[in-house]
C-alpha cells in the first residue's frame, strides 16, 4: 500500500493506492490524512480507471517521428542556445502549471530565470489565482492564505462568492456540510449568478448580475461601518487606508440586479456574525475585475478584524492540486521563488543563492501576452509543461495558430491525444500521477508526498529530469546536479529560509536537512503559522495591513445588440479540466455526455431553440457547436457552458475558440466567465448515435461528441445533410475500421455483427433519441448474441429510459432513484438503502436531494 495525494483538486485529499501488479491499483481515501480523513469525491474515487496506458505519450518524438531522449534533448538544448544567441533571452519561454509537483516547479524556474536569464515563464495558474496572489499582496504585503479549512467548520456564516464547492471541492463541500449538520445554526450564502448544486445547503442565494461582486462588496463595507461593526483597535493599530477605501465604495448596489430584501438579510448576518469566513474562487478570480473583487472582499474582513482566528476570514481556494506548490516556488511570471519578488535585493538574493550567472531581472510576460507574443515571432521558443493551453487560454484558436507558427514548439506531456500536442512540434513524454514522486500544497497550505505506485512506462520520464538533462546539456551541470527529488526539496526549503529573518511568510528551513529517508515518510504538515495574522504582523515593510480603494466598474466587454448574451463558463462534477485524464474513464463518462450550452427557458424560445438541439454559440472571437439544455437555473441572458470539451472528443465543444481575451489590469487574469455571445440553431436533420469497439474517422458533420464506453467508444451525433446521405456516409465510416457484415434493422438501427458478436452499431433519426446509448450498450458487454438477442437489437424491446447516471460510482440513473423515490424512499439514506446512489463519495448527493424536494413539491401540489 502506498499512501499519496490525489492528482486533480486543490482539497489536496490523501489516497492509499495498492498496485495489482498488472498495471492497475485500487484506490482508497487514506483515513489518516488531516484534509478529508478517508473520504474521496467521485472523481478522486474513479482514478484507478485512468491508470491504463491507453493514449499515453510513451517516447519522444519531433515532428511526429519517434527519436532517442538523447537527439530530443539535444534539439532542446541547441534550439535554445542558438535563439538565445541571436534573439536574446527574452525569444524564448516557457508555460507551465499547477500540476507540476513542487520539485519539477522549482526546476522549471530554476532554469529559466536563473540560467537562461529571463523571466518568460508564466503558468495555468494565470488563468486560476493570479487575481488573488495580486489582492493578497496589495492587502497584505505577501500572497499568504490565512486560514485553514476547519474554519469552514467552525463559522457561523460561510460565504461562498463565485465557487461551486459541491462540484469542484467536493470533499470541502462535505465538511461544510456535515458541519452544518451538527450546527443548523450554521448560515451558508451563495453568491453567483447561476443556480449551482452548491446552493442545495445555502439559506441564501444571491443570483447577482455578473461581475458586479465589487459593487456588492463596496455597499457590504459600507453598512458595516454604518453600523459600526468596526474592530477598532485592530484597523487603528495594524492597517492604512481606510477612509479612501470607503469613498470609493460608495455607490450603488442596484447593479447587482438582486432583491433588495435578500441584499439586507445577507448584510445583515454579515453584520451580526462574527465567526464569518469568505469562500471564493473563480467567479472572483476569472474577472477583468478580479483582483478588486478580492480586495473588496479582504477591506470587509480587514475592517471587522475577522482575520487570523478560529473560525474567520477570507479563503481564496485553490483549484489545481499544487497551485499554492507553485506560488512557493514563485512560477508565475512576475514572481521569484519562495514568495519574493522583482524587487533588486530579492533578484540578488536568488541570483546568489543559485550561483546564477544570468539572473533575470525583471517579470516576464503573463499567459495571454505571452502567446500572443509567440503569435508574432517575438518568442521563438516555447516549451509548454503540464498544461494544455490550445483548449484552456481563451481566444484558443489564436494559441493554436501562433504554436504551429512558432519555431521551436515543445510540449511535455504525460497523453498524446491533446490539442496542444498535436500543435507542438517537439514531444517528451512526461511520467503521470501515479509514478510521479515528490510533493504538492493543498489550499490550505499543507505540504503532502505523492508517491509512485507504478513503474515508469515506456521511455516516460519526470518533469524535473527532463528540464536538468536540457540545463546540464547548457553547461549548467552543478546547479542541475540533482539526483532525485530529495535534492530538490531540500534546496528549495533552504532558499525559503535563505535570508529570511522573518520577512517572509513562507519559510520551511527546517526541511533544509531532513535526509531521504525522511522526505520519504514526509507526513503532511502545514507550513508558517497555523493562522495569519490575529497578531497583526502583516508583510508590507510598515506591517501594517491595506485597504484598497475598489471603485466598482463594468465587464470590459459588455454585450451589445449583435452579442446580447453573455458567455458563463466553468466546470462540471465528473470531469477534470481537458479531460486528459477523467475522459479515460466510464464511470465519470455518465454524468454529463456532452458538451452542452445551459440557457433560460427564455432565451431559448427568442431563438427558436429547443431542450436538445445544436446551437452555435458565436463571438468575435470564435464559435462552438454544442447541445443545448433549458435551465432555469440560469439569468435571463446568461448562457454557461462547460470548459472541458477539446477537439479531441469533439467537433466544436471547445469552447475556449469563442471566450474574449480581456484580463484583469493589476492580475493579467483571463475574464473566462463573462464573453459577449449570441446563440443561433444549427438546422440539423438528423440525429444519431454509433456506439463501435474500433475507433472511427468520422466524416465532416455538424455536430459529434465522443465518450469512453466499456470496451467501445459511444458517439453522439447531428447533421445537417438528409438523413439518407448521412446514414450512407457513416455506415461507410464504421465499417472502414469495424469488420463485419452491415445488418439493418428496424426504426433506424444499423449493426455489424462479426462472428456473432456486437462490434458496432448505429441509430439515426429524424428526431433525437436520448435513450439510443444505454438501450445498446448492453448489447456491446455480450459476447457472441442469441438469436433472441440479435432480434431485440435488431427490432426493437426494453427501452428504458434511464435519464442519465446520477451516482458515478455505483452506475445508478436518475431513473432508477426516481423509482425509488416514487417506491417510497423519502431521504438520502431511503435512495442510498435502496439503490446505494449516494452511498460512497457522496458527490451526488445535492442531486438526489434535489430529486427528493422535486417529489414532495410535487405531492404537495
Ligand atoms: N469537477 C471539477 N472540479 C474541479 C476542477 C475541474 O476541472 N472539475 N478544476 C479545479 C480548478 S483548477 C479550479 S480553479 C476550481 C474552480 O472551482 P470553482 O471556481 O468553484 O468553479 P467554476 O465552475 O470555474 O466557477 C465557479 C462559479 O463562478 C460563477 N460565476 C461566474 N461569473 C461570476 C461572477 O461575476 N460573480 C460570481 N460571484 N460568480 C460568478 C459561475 O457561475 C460558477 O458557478 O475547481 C477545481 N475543481
Ligand atoms: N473557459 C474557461 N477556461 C478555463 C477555465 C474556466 O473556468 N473557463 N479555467 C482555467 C483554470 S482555473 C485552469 S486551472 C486551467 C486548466 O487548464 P489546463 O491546465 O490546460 O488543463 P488540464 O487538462 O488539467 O491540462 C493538464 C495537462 O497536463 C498533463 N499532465 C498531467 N500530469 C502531468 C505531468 O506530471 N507532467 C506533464 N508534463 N504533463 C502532465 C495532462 O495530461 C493534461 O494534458 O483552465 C483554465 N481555462
Ligand atoms: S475533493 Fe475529490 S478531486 Fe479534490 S482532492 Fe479530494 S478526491 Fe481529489
Ligand atoms: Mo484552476
């Protein structure tokens, strides 16, 4: 058994893996673990279907061919020696993530701006909590998270601005959850525009309009001053700034489009409250106001003193498993390592400790300007870590075209299958999750191993080895002298400590001498104080705290008469980012299918639209093509629609071609969540679905998706060619790659059978027929059939409508809770006894609840 730390959210949940040794491992939450003490969410607990080295990028290769590590790694090194040479540091770049581990992290940024001597390094994080790195250090001098989770627990108002918690924190979402279990006194408000499964344990909702959280803010410090909710002693003796903070939040709430009532309740708990922590995350952060939302925030708590104790204070989650990992080792363009800046002593500093012959000495470019400085050819050079920006940047199709113009184009990567892979021109094959070795920080700034429970595949190697073979191969071999993680942890504990006297936050010195034994049995630690700043002793040179002044100000782009419909975007429960990893398994495949642009039953029917049809959603930026789904969880001239969808697995889901470049000033954060759009009907003629053991060249069609079945592949399709000329053209398609005889049966099925057995089959129609994937795939998990069994296939039978998978882990469809529910189960644990949904991660949980209330409304009308 091996004790590590789940690869995907920032909850940072501990999992005890057992190698089968056969390339597979069962997947436990470690009971142990302080951040969720054995419990996992649907995705933590589907991990062991993602180990499978289907699809893995096993070799290296430059342009497309497959070539030793040595002549990869040469042309690395050469390509940037000679740009270097000719164009000076600042042509070349790199962009990495907040899913490197630590080591790697530290590495990567070790090389560039220490070795190659530019700052030219920023990473996925940009686009996740650069706004708040930039409202910590406005308000209080560092980029310090204060608290720690139990004080979700120990609150007695919890506010969660912009997060869906229950969907991208789950096992959070479960703590907050049990703890207002044994606390009703306990208050949950949601703050965000949309109607989220979050909202299921909130006492209020506030649909505010978008990106008007400032203005809200604002008129919250205001009331509390009006009241005198002051900590008086607190603002006097340890912050600066007040009074310009408060004349520039006077202002008008009216923006936020909310109920005036609902506005007053929720100033008021705030204002009787005082254990009042403040969750919040990408509707913050994803805003072209984003770091004033954050100081807007903190001016609330700084004002009330709730900061720093049990219980209190602002909490700026993180999302990728080690983005606080890489805010320590200072990845993002305009940082240096742990926790210093661009200031000139800071650039000493560094440069002395590394010995660095060119130290970089100003920030480099932030994400968005960074690609668009490949666009131009003004970066030749750019080596791309862990991150998939072709589907995640916004005005994506723009990055795509700039990599596959620029020079030298590297990528490492642990999948082959990505759109930033196929648009990258040299190719390192990078180990994944389950043979990675070293450690990541948790949102609470705990410090957790992941260990290795697999062996290395192919010629797979890890981050940090590739990036000091390519330095030592500049003649750089003392300082990239590693050999193993170890080393690199301990020299980067000892840069922490490294003149440090206290003058910054992070500082793990002790770590500097632990031996390999030691950093083997890492147990998780949280580092610095166990809370910030109840002393007052904040990090700007006076120690005192800021208000910042936050003038509220509208979206940068606004919809207009062309564009009326403002673009949402953010994520789903059972898919992780680009789907590299989650689309690989089956499970997680049940939740939502398709990519799907979520719209008011109103806005709808202006454009004709229907639940189920293929809209495009347009923008000055670009287009996707997706499935639309009427839902009154959404505004009035609101659309949301996932961000995971690539071209891998889909013909137009990739949303990110359509979403506005626009950043936040102070942050350089993407506005991902609020793009000025129209939406308009695809005339479609047909639709259909091909479920194929074989994968299948699809011809050009308006309309797929494609999603991991057990031993198949399921394809869900639309077009707007006749019907006839569709079914010839994908029959034509299926067979090319899938042997057997074409059968044809009746109401629009089609099926090769070979040696008895179901390789593929198809149902096209005029209409859409929703139930046409689980009505076929018990047929792909036969082996050779009946001929009772080719006949039900073939003409028709049991046609239950499942209504899609609610419970990930044990496969239970919404309609088999439903027949519980209506059979007379009346609670989560009545659904659980009966079907077991809800029973092991609980992820589903808000949904079978939510089914539960629709019932009683019902027996109540
Ligand atoms: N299942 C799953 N979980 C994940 C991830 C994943 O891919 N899948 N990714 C992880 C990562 S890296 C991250 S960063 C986190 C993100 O976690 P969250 O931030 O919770 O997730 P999002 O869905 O991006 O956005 C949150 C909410 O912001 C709302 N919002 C949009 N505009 C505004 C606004 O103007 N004001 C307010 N107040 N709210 C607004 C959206 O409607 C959305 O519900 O999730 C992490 N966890
Ligand atoms: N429209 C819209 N866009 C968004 C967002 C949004 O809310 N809306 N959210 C943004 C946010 S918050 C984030 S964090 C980003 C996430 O966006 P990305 O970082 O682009 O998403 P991932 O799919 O997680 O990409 C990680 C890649 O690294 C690979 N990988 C995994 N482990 C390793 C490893 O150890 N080494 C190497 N070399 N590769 C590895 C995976 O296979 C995968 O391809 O998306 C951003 N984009
Ligand atoms: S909440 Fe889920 S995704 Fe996040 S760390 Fe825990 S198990 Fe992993
Ligand atoms: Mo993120």
């Amino acid at each position: 058994m091996v004790h590590t730390t789940c690869p995907y959210c920032g909850v940072g949940c501990g999992i005890v893996a057992g190698p089968d040794g056969r390339g597979g491992a069962s997947i436990e939450g470690d009971k142990e673990h302080p951040a969720n003490r054995g419990r996992l969410c649907s995705k933590g607990a589907a991990l062991g279907e993602t180990l499978s080295l289907e699809d893995r990028l096993l070799y290296p290769e430059i342009d497309g061919r497959r070539v030793s590590w040595d002549t990869a790694l040469d042309k690395v090194a050469s390509g940037l020696r000679e740009i270097i040479a000719k164009h000076g540091p600042d042509a070349v770049a790199f962009y990495v993530s907040g899913q490197l581990l630590t080591e790697d992290y530290y590495a990567a940024n070790k090389l560039i701006k220490g070795f190659l001597g530019t700052a030219n390094i920023d990473t996925n994080s940009r686009l996740c909590m650069a706004s708040s790195v930039a409202g910590h250090k406005r308000a209080f001098g560092s980029d310090t998270v204060p608290g720690r989770y139990e004080d979700f627990e120990q609150a007695d108002l919890v506010v969660l601005v912009g997060s869906n918690l229950a969907w991208c924190h789950p096992v959070l979402f479960q703590r907050l959850e049990a703890a207002k279990r044994e606390r009703p006194q306990m208050k949950v408000v949601v703050i965000d525009p949309r109607r989220t499964e979050t909202c299921d344990i909130a006492d209020l909702h506030l649909a505010l309009a978008p990106g008007s959280d400032v203005a809200l803010f604002n008129a919250l410090l205001v009331e509390l001053k009006r009241r005198g909710v002051v900590a008086s002693d607190f603002v006097e003796g340890h912050t600066n700034g007040l009074d310009a903070a408060l004349a520039a939040a006077i202002g008008n709430v009216d923006v936020c489009d909310l109920p005036l009532g609902d506005v007053a309740i929720f100033f008021d708990w705030f204002c009787t409250t005082e254990k009042t922590v403040t969750l919040y995350s990408q509707g913050v952060n994803q805003s072209s106001a984003g770091t004033d939302k954050v100081n807007a925030i903190l001016n609330c708590h700084l004002l009330t003193g709730r900061i720093g104790r049990l219980g209190t204070g602002p909490f700026s989650i993180t999302g990728q498993p080690n983005a606080m990992g890489g805010r320590e080792v200072g990845a993002l363009s305009n940082t240096l390592a742990a926790h210093m800046d661009f200031a000139l002593a800071d650039v000493e500093r560094v440069g002395r400790f590394w010995k660095s012959p060119r130290m970089a000495s100003k920030p480099g470019l932030k994400a968005v300007d960074l690609f668009e400085a490949v666009g131009r050819g003004e970066i030749k050079a750019i080596w791309i870590m862990a991150t998939n920006p072709v589907a995640s940047l916004p005005n994506a199709d723009a990055v795509r075209a700039a990599l596959q113009s620029c020079e030298l184009s590297i990528v490492s990567e642990a999948i082959r299958a990505s759109d930033t892979v196929d648009a990258c021109r040299v190719r390192l094959p990078a180990l994944a999750w389950a043979e990675k070795d070293g450690t990541v920080t948790s949102s609470e700034r705990s410090i957790s191993r992941q260990r290795p429970f697999l062996p290395p595949p192919g010629e797979a190697r890890q981050d940090w080895w590739i990036l000091s073979q390519v330095a030592r191969r500049l003649g750089h071999s003392a300082a990239f002298g590693w050999n193993g993680v170890a080393d690199i942890f301990r020299e980067h504990a000892a840069l922490s400590a490294f003149e440090n006297n206290g003058v910054r936050d992070f500082d793990i010195g002790e770590q500097a001498v632990i031996d390999d034994d030691a950093y083997e049995a890492l147990q998780p630690f949280t580092w610095g104080k166990s809370r910030f700043f109840s002393d007052g002793a904040f990090y700007h040179p006076d120690r005192r705290a800021r208000f910042v002044a936050t003038p509220a100000r509208a979206p940068l782009n606004a919809p207009d008469t062309e564009r009326p419909l403002r673009l949402n975007t953010g994520r789903m429960r059972d898919q992780w980012h680009t789907m590299t990893r989650t689309g690989k398994s089956v499970r997680l495949a049940g939740h939502r299918a398709e990519p799907t642009v979520e719209m008011n039953p109103g806005d709808a029917a202006t454009r004709g639209l229907q639940n189920g049809d293929i809209a495009e959603v347009a923008s000055s930026w670009g287009r996707a093509a997706l499935r639309v789904q009427l839902s009154d969880a959404m505004r009035p001239g609101e659309i949301f629609v996932p961000m995971h969808w690539t071209a891998q697995v889909s013909r137009a889901g990739r949303i990110n071609g359509a979403v506005n470049p626009a950043v936040d000033p102070v942050s350089g954060q993407p506005e991902l969540k609020h793009t000025p759009v129209d939406t308009m009907r695809i005339d479609v003629q047909w639709h259909g679905t091909i479920l194929a053991r074989r994968p299948i060249m699809l011809p050009d069609i308006a309309y797929w998706t494609r999603i991991k079945g057990s031993g198949f592949d399921a394809y869900l399709l639309a077009g707007e060619e006749p019907l006839a000329a569709a079914r010839q053209k994908l029959s034509a398609a299926i067979r090319a790659t899938n042997p057997g005889p074409w059968l044809d049966g009746e109401a629009g099925v089609g099926t090769v059978i070979g040696d008895g057995v179901l390789e593929a089959a198809m149902i096209l129609g005029e209409t859409r027929d929703e139930t046409a994937r689980d009505r076929l795939t018990p047929f792909m998990a036969m082996g050779r059939l009946t001929v009772e069994q080719r006949n039900v296939l073939l003409h028709g039978g049991d046609a239950a409508d499942r209504g899609g998978e609610i419970c990930a882990c044990f496969g239970v469809s919404t309609a088999s809770v439903t027949a519980a529910i209506a059979g007379g189960a009346t609670s989560l644990d009545g659904v659980g006894a009966a079907t077991k949904a809800g029973a092991n991660c609980g992820s589903c949980r808000p949904e079978i609840r939510a089914l539960l209330r629709a019932a009683r409304t019902r027996q109540a009308a």
